[in-house]
C-alpha cells in the first residue's frame, strides 16, 4: 500500500476508535451517574465522584475538576482523611494537566500531609514522584526535584512496592541524565531495570531499557544504544503500548540520523508520527515534528523544513504550547533565512524572542509563587502544632475532671482540692482561650494572603494576557510600516505582493476574538471588583469600568490605546472624564485608588 494509502486507512481507523472510545467514556459515565443517584451514603458519593473526574481528565478538564471539587467538598464534610487525602492528590493532578502549577503543589502537599500521619508509605512514593515530575516538566530547581524524587524511593522502599522503587530509580536517573551526569544516571537505569525483571514488570523493564539506550546515544555508542531501544520497541508492541512505541521508533531514528542515514531515519519518524496522530497525542506530535523539521533543514530540504515546522507551529498556537511555539519558531526562522526572505525570517525570530520572555517571566512567577507556598505551608505546620496544643490542654481537663471525681472521696481535704482544681481549670482556661484567639488571627492572617496571592496570579495572568495583545499589534504594524518602504523600492509585481500582505496584515490587526476573549476575562476576573465601583459610582458606562480593569493592572495609556485600537489622546480624555466623575483631587493617582477599592 502506497504511503497516501496507509495514512487514510489509519485517519479512519483513529476515527472509528476515537468514536469507540467516546461511546465507552459516555456509558461509563452514564452508568456512574446513575450509581450516585441511587445511593445515599456519602463517602460512596465521594469515591463516585473521583472516579467520573477519572474518566474525564484526559477529554474535558473543566467537567473533572467540577466534579472532583464537588467530591473534595463532600469528603471534607463527612471527615474521611483517605477520601480527603485521595481527592486532594486527584485534584492536584487536575491542576497538573491543566498546566495551573501553583494550585497543584498546593493540593499534592496537603495529600502528602494527610497521608503522612496514616502510614501508608505507597501513597507518598506516588504523590512525592507526581511532585517531583512537576517541577521537572516544568524547569524548577532540580534540587528540590531531586529531594522530592529521593523521597518517593524512600517511601517506596518502605513500602516494599518493587514496581514503585523501580520507577523510582528511573526518575532520579532522569534528573541525573539531564544534568549531564551519565555515569551516575546509568547505575540507576540499571537498578531499576534489576527491580523490575525481579517482578517480570516488562512496562518497567521497557522503559529502563530505553532510558539505557538514550545514555549510549548520547555516549555516540550507536549500535548499543540501537540494541537497547530495540529491545525495548519489541516489549512495547507485545503489551500494546502505542506512545511508547513512538518514541522507541523516534529514538531509532536519532541513530539512524546520526549515522548519515537520512531515509531511514524519516521512516521511523514518520512511523512515529502515524502513530501519535492515531492516539491523538498532540503534545508528542508537536515536538517530533519540530525535530522532523531541524533534521529537515540540517539536510537542506528547505521545503519540508517549511511545511513540517508550520504545521507544530500552528498546533502549538492552538494547544498554547508556549515552549514549542518558540522552538517552531526559530526553526521557521532559520528556514527563512536560509531560503532568502528576510522579512519572515525577523517575523519568526522576534516570536521566538517574545514567547521566550513570556516563558521566563512565567517561571520566575510560579517559582515565586513556589516560595510563597512554601511560607504558607509552614505557616500551616505551625497551626497544626497549636491544634495539637489544644487537643493536649483538653486531655489535661479530663484527667483533672477524673483527679476532682476521686479526690472528692476524701472529704476532709475536699475543699482544698476543688478550690486547687477550680484554679487550674481557670488557668487552662485563660490559656486554651489565647490559645484559640492567637489560632483565630493566624487562620485569618493566611486566609487573606491567599486571597491576595490568588488574586495576584489573575492580575498577572491578566497583565501577560494584554502585552502579548499589545506586542502583537505592535509587531504587525511595525512590520506593515517595514513593508511600506520595501513598497517604493521595487518593481510593479514585487510592490502588488507588499500591498497584499500589508492589506493581509491589517487584517490581523483587526481581529476582535481576542480582545474579546481578554475582556471576557477581565469581566470575569473583576466581577467583585465591578459591583464595589458600580454602588459608588453608579453612573460609571460599562466602557469606563473596563478602561478602570484596566488602569488597576497598571497598564500604561500607550497600551491601553493599542489594545482598544484608538488613539492615546482618546484614552487621555477617557482618563480625564474618569477621574471627574471620581471626584479625584489631581494629587491622588487614578490606577492607585482604583487599586485601593
């Protein structure tokens, strides 16, 4: 069958088995449905309503965390610390997928805590591993990935779970892998890969393998490493374990590509891109074919560079795949200006540059964010010392109570000992009492910096959200003023070109979705915010709230002017009409009272 051939036949057979699989989840759903309908005990609701956030989680994430947090709110009230500890380690995974980083390490630590003190080392080795891979998808300081991996082996070895300490020791030998450190990552693959033929664990035993493999590609060691993935390849076709074949299929096709063998390195890339189009895995599909097309551009077929690398482009855009978005770009860049045409070539360069700030900038949030969490956590321990405080002083009253029952037999000291109880009951007291006021505060205290950090995190989220609109039109239109002066430079034909892709630009700088989907947002976001200003200033039009949204996340006329599409002078008297209306004295600044409402 002829390459055409092979991929219709599968685009119908991943249709077929997508509309299999939707069947399937529905039924399950439908039947889940109908079990909680019927029953009345509410621990039971609470395991039903993790299973039906399960079976949602990969297809609809805002359905699973709405009914995951239904069960979060359940398994509270009925007081289930397993139910507790099982939501909240779902919810953090929630989070996870979701990409929300911050909100799932909040939820993975408080598992962690619950499960802490129920001796269950099983589920810390999995919480502390989920941990672990989350600050290392997501570039945190490898050191505290480190520790939260070590934790988990600790905590498997304890629980004496051989599938659990092999994945383990894959996971250190990663972080070890990535640092360049191949001799140390090399003696955990190997352990693992012991532990895992102990228990004929061949999924385990399929990884390790691979992971060996990559060392000895990096090693430049290409017939071992060739040896390896293909063993591995081998054991992943008989369990059926399609992305796992992909990437056994793309790693061969690393070798082959470093051996000179450019055909047969794109056969298996391409083996590995069929298959990650039938299992609907987009975010693998994305970074293969930005490698396809580095390789693609190395080898100087610069066209297939071009498609391959506009199309991960394009779905990374999507997918909002900021990493793969830069690294797409830059390939289209190189491709550019390789092939001649300038003008894209800057176009893509200045993506890259401007998805790579915002990625920084990312980071540096959430890792300050981390360090926040970190504060409130401790904050936290420090609330549960005091309960148990409380929980000592109350079984300190009981034994008096029983002191005060027996001594009461003896009746020629009674009085002494109740006046001796009645001051010490009076002491403890005062002191529970305290106690309680200063736990009062500090819950208080928390309370309100969570609020505020929350709230932070909408405003930066916000503020990212309206300079990458405001970059973006800035962009096109510095690119159309560019295109106006190649205009007067050139032939006939060339200038035609210019003024369609300056008519095609302008275009883009018309369109509203997402300014739309920002204001939807903002709207969103500030709707307490809105209902303050609207009952003091009830004269207020539903454009000068927003342009207040506006001013309270700090941003400047110029970009106010550039993401309503008007003129800064409009936006001047917008402001000037504003503060009137606000009764503003012109020593007080307009964005620090509205922040101040």
């Amino acid at each position: 069958m002829c390459r055409k051939g092979r991929k219709i036949l599968l685009l119908l057979i991943s249709m077929m088995c997508s509309d299999i699989v939707t069947w399937a989840q529905d039924s399950t759903l439908a039947e889940l449905n109908t079990q909680l309908a019927r029953v009345t005990d509410s621990l039971q609701k609470v395991y039903l309503l993790n299973q039906m956030a399960n079976e949602l989680k990969l297809t609809d994430i805002d359905k699973a965390l709405y009914f995951n947090k239904k069960a979060l709110k359940l398994a509270n009230q009925v007081k289930s610390p397993d139910a507790c500890g099982v939501t909240n380690e779902l919810m953090g995974e929630l989070f996870d997928i979701k990409n929300n980083i911050q909100p799932s390490i909040n939820y993975y630590l408080i598992s962690a805590k619950i499960f802490e003190g129920r001796n269950q080392p099983d589920k810390l080795s999995s919480i502390y591993g989920k941990l672990g891979m989350l600050y290392y998808r997501n570039n945190y300081d490898l050191e505290q990935t480190l520790e939260y991996f070590r934790k988990s082996l600790d905590f498997a070895i304890l629980s004496k779970d051989k599938e659990l300490i092999g994945e383990a020791y894959n996971r250190i030998g990663s972080i070890f892998f990535d640092q360049g450190n191949l001799e140390e990552s090399y003696q955990y693959f190997v352990k693992a890969l012991d532990i895992f033929k102990s228990v004929n664990h061949q999924a385990g035993i399929a990884k390790a393998l691979n992971n060996l493999g990559e060392i000895h590609r990096i090693k430049n060691e290409n017939k071992k490493a060739l040896d390896y993935y293909e063993k591995s390849l081998t054991i992943n076709q008989e369990l059926g374990l399609s992305d796992r074949v992909a990437t056994n299929y793309q790693n061969i096709g690393l070798i082959y590509s470093k051996q000179g063998d450019v055909k047969k390195s794109f056969d298996y890339y391409e083996k590995s891109l069929d298959i990650y189009n039938h299992t609907n895995n987009a975010e693998a599909k994305i970074k293969l074919q930005v490698l396809m097309g580095r390789e693609y551009l190395i080898s100087g077929m610069f066209d297939q560079a071009k498609e391959t690398l506009t199309s991960a482009y394009k779905q990374a855009s999507v997918k909002s795949k900021w990493i793969q978005i830069c690294n797409a770009a830059e390939g289209l860049s190189e491709v550019y200006e390789a092939t001649g045409q300038p003008a894209k070539a800057l176009f893509y360069f200045k993506t890259y540059a401007r998805y790579t700030d915002s990625i920084n900038l990312k980071q540096k949030s959430d890792m300050a964010m981390e360090l926040q969490s970190r504060f409130l956590n401790n904050i936290k321990d420090k609330e549960i010392k005091l309960k148990d405080t409380e929980i000592l002083l109350l079984n300190n009253e009981k034994e008096i109570d029983n002191l005060k029952f027996n001594l009461l037999i003896i009746s020629i000291i009674a009085i002494v000992i109740i006046t001796v109880i009645t001051i010490m009951r009076t002491s403890g007291k005062i002191k529970k009492e305290r106690l309680v006021r200063e736990k009062d505060t500090l819950l208080h205290k928390t309370q309100q910096e969570l609020m505020r950090i929350e709230l932070k995190s909408k405003d930066n989220d916000l503020m990212n959200f309206a300079l990458h609109l405001v970059q973006k039109n800035e962009v096109l239109k510095q690119i159309k003023t560019e295109l106006k002066g190649i205009s007067s430079t050139h032939d006939q034909e060339t200038n035609k070109k210019v003024r369609d892709l300056s008519i095609h630009i302008q275009q883009n700088l018309q369109i509203q979705q997402e300014i739309d989907e920002f204001q939807a947002k903002v709207d969103q976001t500030y709707d307490d915010f809105f209902k303050k200003l609207k009952n003091r200033f009830p004269s207020l039009t539903k454009n000068e709230e927003r342009l207040c949204a506006l001013l309270r996340l700090n941003l400047s006329t110029k970009e106010i002017a550039t993401l309503n599409s008007t003129s800064v002078k409009a936006v001047e008297m917008s402001r000037y009409r504003l503060r009137k209306k606000c009764e503003l004295d012109n020593s007080e600044g307009l964005p620090e009272y509205l922040r101040n409402i």
